[in-house]
C-alpha cells in the first residue's frame, strides 16, 4: 500500500503572521488536539469497516471489487494532484507570511488553481473509469472487472472533494488552526456508516451479495454513493472555519507574480514522487486481486490490514508531525538548522514511545483484533496473516514519515524523489517475486513484507542522504530509545498474551475470537495489562521521554488534589 493529502484578490483579509516558531507547549496542545480527532475519526472508521465487512464480506469479491474501486479517487488524487497540493503548502504558505500583504494574494491563488486542477481531474477520472479499472484490477474477473466499473462511477467523483479537503486543511494548518481538519473526517464516517447500515436493512448482507453479476443499480448507487457523500462532507465542512484563521476567500485567476513559480518546482518533484509511488501500486493491486474470488485474503483483506496498520500511525504519527511540521518550515525559513535537527531528533524519540509498543502490543492482538472484522475463522486467520505483516513496518514506516515531512520543510523534494525511486524498483522486483512464486493463500503476506522491506531501505536512505543536508543527527541518542522502549515492549507483549490464554487463546472457538464483542473484550483487558507492564517498566526505569510527558501531568494532578491550605 503506498501513502496517499493536502491544501488574490484585496477583497480577502488574513490578519495573523506567523511567529518564528511555535513553543513545545504549543507542540503538545496542537498535537493532542489533532490526536483527539484523529482517534475518533479512527474509531468511526474501525466501526465503519465492520460494518462494511458485514455488509459485503472480507475475501469476497464484492469486498476487492469495492476496495479497488474505492481506492481509485485517492489513488488519482495522490497521482495527479498531490505533487501540487499536498507536502508543499505549509512551508510557501509560512514563507508568504513575510510579504507585504502577509500572504494574501498568495493563499487566494493558490486555493483557487489547486480547486480548478482538482475539478479537471475529476472530469477526465470519472470519465476513464473503465481503464482505471482495469490499469488497477487486472487479476479480475470480467464479472468483477463490470462491478468495479459501476461502483467506480460513483466513487471517483471523491477526487474532487480530497482536493477540497486538503487545500482548505493545509491553509488552516498553516495559520494554526489544527482542530477542523483533524476533527472533520469524523463526518465523513458518521455518513458512511449510516450509508452502509441502510444498505444492510434495505438489501441484506454479505451472503446476499457473493455474485458481482447480480447487483441492482440501487446496491451500487447506495453502496458508493454514500462513500462519496461522506468525503464532500468532510470537505465542505472546513469552509466553515476560514474566517476563524483570518481567511476570506475570493477566487483569483490571476496567477502570475505571486510566487506560484517556486511552489510549482517544489511540487513537480512531489508529484514525481507520488508518481512513482503509483506505479508500485497498480503492480500491488494487480498481483493481490489475482488471488481474488477463492476466498483467499487479496485486495480487500490488504486495505483492511492496511487501515487496522494506519490506526496507531495516523493517531501518533501524524498528530505529532502535523503539528511540528509548520514549526520547522518556520525553522528553515530563519535558518535555525541547530532548532531543526533537534525537532526531528525529538519529534521520533517521542513517536517511538508509542509506535514500539504499538507493534508489539498490536502484534499479540492481531487474532481478536482480526476477529473484530472477519466473519468466518478462517477470514480471521488470513487477515491476522496479512496484519503482523504489516507491523513487522511499522516502525521504519514512522521514520520516514518524520524524515520525508523534513524534506518538505527544506525544499529538497528532488532528494526524496530519487530515494523514492529507488523504494519502488525494490518494492516492484519484490512483488512481481511474489506474485511468481508465492502461493495465492500468501500473497498478501508475502507483499506486506516487501513492503516492510523496501520501506526500511528507504528510512536508512532518507537518514542518509539527510545527514549530508544538515550534519550530525541524532541517530545514537534515537537508537539507544529505542531498544529501551523494545525491552520494556517484550514484557508487555508476554503479559498479553497469557491474558489471552487466560481467556482461553486463540483457537477457532475460543472466547477472544467467538465473536466481535468477546474480541473487543479481549483486547482491552489484554491492551490494559501490556500498558501497565510497559510504562510501569519505563517510569521505574526513570526513561527521560516518558519522564518528560508524564512528570508535568502527575504535578499538575498532586496539584489539584493538594487541599488548598497545603498549597498556601
């Protein structure tokens, strides 16, 4: 799975220049706002795939057929507008604020190109549905390749609104206001879940939907249709806060002499990067559908692996660098180098303190947690398969999300382009070995673990290459961090795995999988005990990252329970 987002006339008003920089305190709010929204977005999400997965199934057809066709719009949205859109504006946006008008011209122009780009491309998307399907889902049947046509229909007009959505969430990013575009997907699922619980009351579920040849029009629109009405939701809601980030907007066509020149080489490089990106995943798509409709896991099972794989990633990862990441183009822009590297050195210590529990404690969670989804036991098996899979990533794929945000910050898009070339041609010569050699029952395995591979090589280019740009980096103080995160982890995990033998292990009628609610039980009793036993290891072991977050949370709680005499 490759990662796909973001972001005149003197009629418009934007009041506020940025400071130089944002202060720690400021970091932690902005993050904990943006990790808050993200959690329950990310929860409706879980939810919505439940239901989805009750709806259409998991290794079923109709369930690859809407993967696919569900994935496009952001698939060509990453490919054709994201070099444009997304990665670059916040550091031009902070970088407009020091002209005369604080960057007004700059933010109408650039919102109004980026709108008029997105809705081109729709047009011509939603007009090729039927290539784009079958770029994407070679390994398809004709009955499946006909399905994924329709729904994709209805589907790709989402183009559109991830456009919408990234430009206005960026520029809102950009002037310091994290909460809408972290809070507004919330929408979006609330939609798609009402969407998919009418589609099981008005045409059952997955059994009544296991022949792609016999969907009404009324399945498809409802199906799709709904999924889409949730994104132009989520878009259109952020409209409603512009004017709190001192934003007026007004349409300007007028594009020249504003500085779009320096933003447009910036992302030409970007878009080469998401371009290739692309390349690797049509050859994903293409190798994990031809093991579709034998019910073994393919490109269903890989999204939803994908999505449980995304959950602690988008809520940690992105929160913490979404927030830093105006900071150091701040930081960049005043040439304070010392100030950056320092930001990334902390910005990854303080992830890792999160996402090496995460792999560990979602490793020892994988069956219950594949359970929550699946609908038969041998689904649950395959998709667990597919998820440690992609753990075994998770930690390399934390890095470069920090190092890639980095190179946006200076600019050197052309840098990670060429490190993203090399990633693809391993992850490609990796895959199509796979897709030779690989039974059908492993080949989404076997793909998540190239994945994992090539992202690895791509997190040690990136520190590489990183190093000649800025110096000595922090790289002994993050390794030490992390090994002492690792061997408080490994306790944890062995601490949740005897609460799941406890509850009776993991065997086809065993209580953490019997059902969802039993695996949702499972987790948490398990998820509790694993907290315990690693942040009681690193607090006892006095480790200064968790020290540094939690010392000013417990004095601030002593405080409040202090009586009041005592504090005189």
């Amino acid at each position: 799975m490759t990662e796909p987002v973001s972001e005149g006339s003197d009629a418009a008003s934007i009041v506020d220049v940025p400071e130089p920089a944002r202060p720690a305190s400021s970091i932690g709010r902005s993050s904990v706002l943006l990790a808050s929204g993200t959690l329950v977005s990310r929860v409706l999400g879980l939810v919505s795939i439940i239901v989805l997965s009750v709806a259409i199934g998991v290794n079923s057809s109709a369930g690859d057929t809407f993967a696919v066709a569900n994935q496009l719009p952001n698939n060509i949205y990453s490919l054709v507008a994201g070099g444009l859109l997304s990665a670059v504006i916040v550091p031009q946006i902070v970088k407009s604020s020091l002209n005369d008008d604080g960057g007004t011209a700059f933010i109408n122009k650039l919102l109004t190109i980026g709108l008029v780009v997105v809705f081109v491309v729709t047009l011509i998307a939603t007009a090729c549905a039927p290539l784009l399907v079958s770029l994407y889902g070679g390994g398809f049947t004709d009955s499946n390749k006909a399905l994924a046509t329709a729904l994709a229909y209805w589907c790709l007009p989402q183009i559109l609104f991830y456009g919408l959505y990234s430009l206005l969430g960026e520029t809102l990013n950009a002037r310091g206001l994290f909460g809408p575009f972290a809070w507004a997907p919330v929408l979006n699922n609330v939609v798609a879940i009402g969407g998919l619980v009418t589609f099981i009351i008005l045409f059952g579920g997955a059994t009544q939907h296991t022949d792609p040849s016999r969907w009404t029009v009324a399945e498809i629109a409802l199906l799709a249709g709904s999924a889409t009405l949730g994104i132009a939701v989520q878009a259109v809601s952020l409209f409603l806060f512009l004017g709190k980030a001192g934003i007026r907007y007004r349409p300007d066509f007028r594009w020249k002499g504003v500085g779009l020149g320096n933003t447009g080489k910036a992302a030409s490089w970007v878009f080469g990067i998401f371009l290739v990106s692309q390349v690797s995943g049509v050859i994903e798509v293409n190798v994990s559908s031809s093991a579709s409709g034998g019910g073994d896991a393919s490109a269903n099972a890989m999204k939803i692996g994908w999505l449980m794989f995304m959950l602690p990633h988008s809520i940690v990862t992105v929160s913490i660098v979404t927030a830093y990441f105006t900071r150091m183009s701040t930081h960049v822009r005043d040439g304070r180098l010392d100030e950056l590297r320092d930001d990334i050195s902390s910005a990854i210590r303080s992830i890792l303190l999160i996402m090496i529990f995460a792999a560990v404690g979602l490793g020892v969670l994988a069956l219950p947690f594949s359970a929550v989804f699946g609908n038969r036991y041998d689904e649950i098996l395959s998709l667990a398969a597919v998820y440690l899979g992609f753990l075994t990533g998770l930690v390399p794929f934390t890095v470069f999300f920090v190092l890639l945000r980095v190179y946006y910050a200076l600019g050197k898009t052309r840098w990670a382009f060429f490190i993203q070339v090399i990633q693809t041609a391993v992850y490609i010569s990796l895959a199509l070995l796979v897709g030779v050699f690989v039974p059908d029952e492993w080949t989404a395995v076997g793909l998540t673990l190239a994945l994992t591979t090539a992202v690895t090589v791509q997190a040690v280019l990136s520190a590489i290459v990183l190093r000649r740009h800025l110096g000595q980096l922090d790289v002994a103080g993050v390794v030490k961090q992390a090994m002492w995160f690792l061997a408080s982890a490994i306790p944890a995990g062995a601490a949740g795995w005897g609460i799941l033998q406890l509850l009776g292990g993991v065997g086809p009628d065993a209580f953490p999988i019997t059902n969802r609610l039993d695996a949702i039980v499972s987790m948490a009793a398990a998820g509790s005990a694993m907290a315990v036993v690693y942040f009681g290891l690193l607090w006892v072991t006095r480790n200064p990252e968790l020290r540094a977050f939690g010392e000013p949370i417990m004095a601030k709680l002593l405080r409040r329970t202090r009586p009041a005499d005592s504090r005189e």
